[in-house]
C-alpha cells in the first residue's frame, strides 16, 4: 500500500513539475503587451481615434437627404390677395386639405475653413491616442521587468535559505553527537535549533512572497492563475548594462506634451476659423401634391397630379458679431499654450535631472553590488573556516553561530543589492530608449 502511495505521489509531483512553464523575461514582456487587459484599454482608445478622423472627414463630403411628408390640414390656411382685377377688393383662396411631398437635398461645404481644422485636430487626438498607447506599453514594460526581477531575487534567497538550513542542519547533527559525547553542552544544541526554527521562518516567509508575486505576474501578463509559472534562474554575476547615450528626447512622455501643445495651437487657430466665412453647395429635387379627399389620391386626374420644384445653388455664411465669443477662446487656447510650453519645458528639465540620478545610482549600486559580492564571498570563507574548527573542537558554538549569521546577512545584502543594481539599470534603459533590448 504504502509503495503504491509513493508512487501516486511521484506521478503527482512529475505533473505538477511538468505543468509548470518557465517564462523567460522577453516571453512575459511578449505576453503582457499582447494580453494585458489595461493596454487594450488604450488600444480601444487608438481605434477610436481613427474613428473620430473619419468622423470629420466625412463632414466635408456631400450629405444627401431623402425625405417625405403627409399632411392633413383639417383647418386649411387661407391667402388673401388683391381681387381688385376680379371686381373684388380681396380674394381669398382656401388651401386644399391634403397635401403630400417628396424631396432629395444636398448639401456640400465648398470652403469651411472650421472644419478643414477640425479634421487636423482630429488627426492630432489620434496621435495622441497612438502615443499614450506607446507610453502605457512602455510603462508595461518596466512593470513587469520589475516584478520579473523581483521573483527572481526571491528565487535566489529561497535557494540561499535551504543551503543554510541543509549547513545548520548538518551543524546540529555535529553538536549533537557532541553533546551525546559530553563535548557539547545542551545549549548549543538548542543555540542551533533555534537558529534552524529562525530559518524556517523565513523560509516559508519567502515562499509565500514568492507566491504572491507569481500572482501579481499572472494577472498582469494575463496568464491564467490556476496554471503556474517559474522564472528562468537570474545570472547574479552578470547584468547587461544600458549604454549611457544621455537622455532621449523622443521618449513618449516629451512626444505626447509636445503633441498637446499642437493640439492647444490648433484649437487657437479653429476659434480663429470662426471669423472666415463658409460657402456651401445647395440643391433640391422637390415634388408636391394636394387633393382635397385623401381617395382622390387613387385616381387618375388633377388631384392626383404631382408638381416639380427643383433647385441648384450656394449659400455663403459670414460671420459679423458673436458677442465677443470668439475672442474669449482665442485668449483661452493662448493660456493653453503658453501652460503645454511650460509643461514641456518642466518635464524636460526634470527628465534631465532624473537621468542625472540615474547615472549616479547605477555607478553607485555597481559599487555596491561589487562590494557585496566580495563582501558575501568573504563571510562564506570565514563561516566554513569557523565550521570546520568546531569540527576540529577548537571553534566555539557562538562563534560558529556569529559566523552564521554575518554569512546570512551578507547573502541577503548580495541579493538586495543586485536587485538594485538591476533596477537602476531598468531605469537607465527607460531614460535611454532602449527598453526593447529586454524583448530579445
């Protein structure tokens, strides 16, 4: 029984292994960018856009109405005219009760000035739609590679976590022979068993950060939540390092207050529109009829006869006085000018600034994950010539547990340093432009 309980329990785990998918960083950027449900959002938003320029492109094009109408005037309008040719001072003629039409109209702009702009200023909306887009993805990016880098880490003191409980669980073993030897006193052996339970705590701590951040991954990547994932292991010795090119001043951030500082000088130029005057061509096709029985309709005869009025022309509109109200949107757009300037010229220079200090955090974290390194490497040294003392009966059990625990701290100040290290180059590459190294 019991050999067949193992063996369900082998096969469980080779599924469960084999379930799981390793997810390289340029697979989950991939991923996120196809399926992450925020950046559809603004995807919607760019077709939408397009949408809009069509939408104003289509009032520059000729609009032609159908229409149709039936009346029944039960009170008919009366017209009274001079009947002094008749022999009468007035003559009153008594509209009939019924009457019908049918009618084509077009309608066409043949110079409008306000809706030529208007259409640029859709075309502008649409550019900004495609650049916020551009910026949500990039943002994406660095969202991810975050959280990519912090799972790794996480991976990596998990590892760093069970190496030191396998070495402690081996120093317990050796402190209690001791102790069964009358060579160790019983409080070494709980010394140990302490530190081993301090271990395990932080252990099983780690892993349920690791599972929350596997979490956050899916969600943001859209990967379904029920199938699990693993990051591939990090190289902790090597980083690919952005190249210090100065900032680029094409980033989306610039492109799109660049963008909205065009969109304000047109919405300046469009109330200027509203000075010029527009021209239009008209035309009707309209016929007409009138009964004074809604049956005479069916017959053949003058009551059923249908008169023609069709027409061709221009219409020609110019602006004289608004109240003003075309000057008071010239003096706004001009505010909103001068403030998309401002904007720009702000963000510039705090871009400026931010690279500066990227610079100095990415030569600084460099240092200190050097330092770390060495440092690290140089308390492992120290912590298994300590452990084979003890072996030996020389070493004491506090220096042993010192060791231990400088080793530990060192291991953790190696990994948060890399972490940094990796971050800070994140953001060189954001600054820089060339986040697309991360795809390949």
């Amino acid at each position: 029984m019991k050999k067949i309980l193992f063996t369900i329990s082998l096969t469980f785990l080779a599924g469960y292994a084999m379930a799981q998918e390793t997810m390289s960083l340029g697979r989950c950027l991939q991923m996120g960018i196809e399926r992450n449900l925020n950046l559809k959002t603004y995807e919607g938003n760019v077709l939408k856009g397009k949408h809009n320029v069509s939408e104003n492109r289509s009032r520059l094009l000729p609009q032609i109405n159908i229409g149709a109408g039936l009346n029944d005037n039960f009170t008919p309008p009366v017209s009274v005219t001079d009947g002094r040719a008749y022999g009468k001072p007035y003559n009153v003629t008594k509209t009939l009760q019924y009457n019908s039409s049918a009618s084509i109209q077009l309608q066409m702009p043949l110079y409008s000035q306000t809706a030529l702009t208007a259409l640029e200023i859709s075309k502008t909306l649409d550019q900004l739609n495609t650049l916020s887009y551009s910026k949500a993805k990039e943002d994406l990016i660095v969202q991810i590679s975050k959280m990519y880098y912090l799972a790794q880490n996480t991976e990596e003191q998990i590892g760093i976590i069970k190496d030191n409980i396998k070495r402690l669980e081996e120093l317990r073993d050796i402190t209690q022979a001791f102790h069964d030897n009358d060579m160790a006193l019983s409080v070494d052996v709980k010394r140990v068993n302490v530190n081993l339970e301090n271990l395990s705590v932080q252990y099983d701590n780690a892993k349920a950060m690791l599972i929350q951040q596997y979490n956050m991954l899916k969600y943001v990547i859209d990967y379904p939540a029920e199938q699990d994932i693993v990051v591939e292991k990090a190289n902790v010795e090597q980083i690919d390092m952005a190249a210090l090119t100065g900032l680029n001043e094409n980033l989306y951030e610039l492109q799109l207050l660049r963008k909205q500082q065009t969109l304000a000088e047109q919405q300046k130029k469009l109330a200027k529109d509203g000075y010029l005057p527009t021209l239009a061509l008209t035309g009707n096709w309209t016929y007409t009829s009138f009964t004074d029985k809604m049956k005479n309709w069916f017959h053949s005869g003058e009551s059923n006869h249908w008169y023609k009025s069709n027409g061709i022309g221009v219409s020609l509109r110019i602006p004289v006085f608004d109240g003003f109200e075309k000057r008071s949107k010239i003096r706004k757009a001009q505010v909103d000018i001068d403030n998309a300037k401002l904007a720009y010229e702000n963000a510039l220079k705090g871009m400026q600034t931010q690279y500066a200090n990227a610079v100095n955090d990415l030569a600084n974290n460099q240092r200190n994950f050097a330092k770390q390194r060495d440092n690290y490497l140089l308390a492992e040294d120290i912590y298994k010539v300590t452990s084979d003392r003890y072996r030996e009966g020389i070493a004491s059990m506090t220096e042993v547990l010192q060791d231990e625990m400088s080793m530990s701290d060192a291991q953790n100040n190696y990994l948060t340093a890399h972490f940094n290290y990796q971050v800070s180059n994140l953001t060189i590459l954001k600054l820089t432009g060339q986040l697309d190294r991360l795809m390949k």
